[in-house]
C-alpha cells in the first residue's frame, strides 16, 4: 500500500502502468480508487496510471471526524 503525505493528510494510492504520460482517476462521492480497476486495466499497456482515495474514503486513513467543509484543503 502506498501513501502520500500531502497537507498533513495521509492518501491512499496507486501507480502502475508505463512510465511517461499519466492518466490520474478521481473517483466521486462515496467511492474509492478500486472503480477505475477496468480502465486502469485498459490503459496501462499504453500509459502510467495513477488511482486515490478522498480523503476519508476506501483505503485512505482519515483524521477521524471528517467535515464537508474540510474536504477542499
């Protein structure tokens, strides 16, 4: 498992694929990076594909209480 360390939050993500242009997955409200598993499988002979998880969502280790309002920084 891979995390980032990015505001003082700890993000989940994978990166696999060839080297070179990314395509980067987002996912939306109330999902998490495994989503994109066909389309990363898709691409990933071709491009470096990149998947995360929001904060507080999938395999991201959340600050415990996470406010709406919080989600933008």
């Amino acid at each position: 498992m891979a995390f980032a360390d990015v505001n003082d939050q700890h993000i989940y993500f994978e990166d696999s694929g060839r080297p070179g242009a990314a395509v980067i997955f987002s996912h939306g409200f109330l999902m998490d990076h495994d989503m994109f598993e066909p389309q990363v499988a898709a691409l990933s002979d071709e491009f470096r594909c990149i998947t995360w998880d929001e904060r507080g969502f999938g395999s991201d280790r959340g600050p415990g209480t996470l406010l709406l309002l919080g989600l933008g920084r």
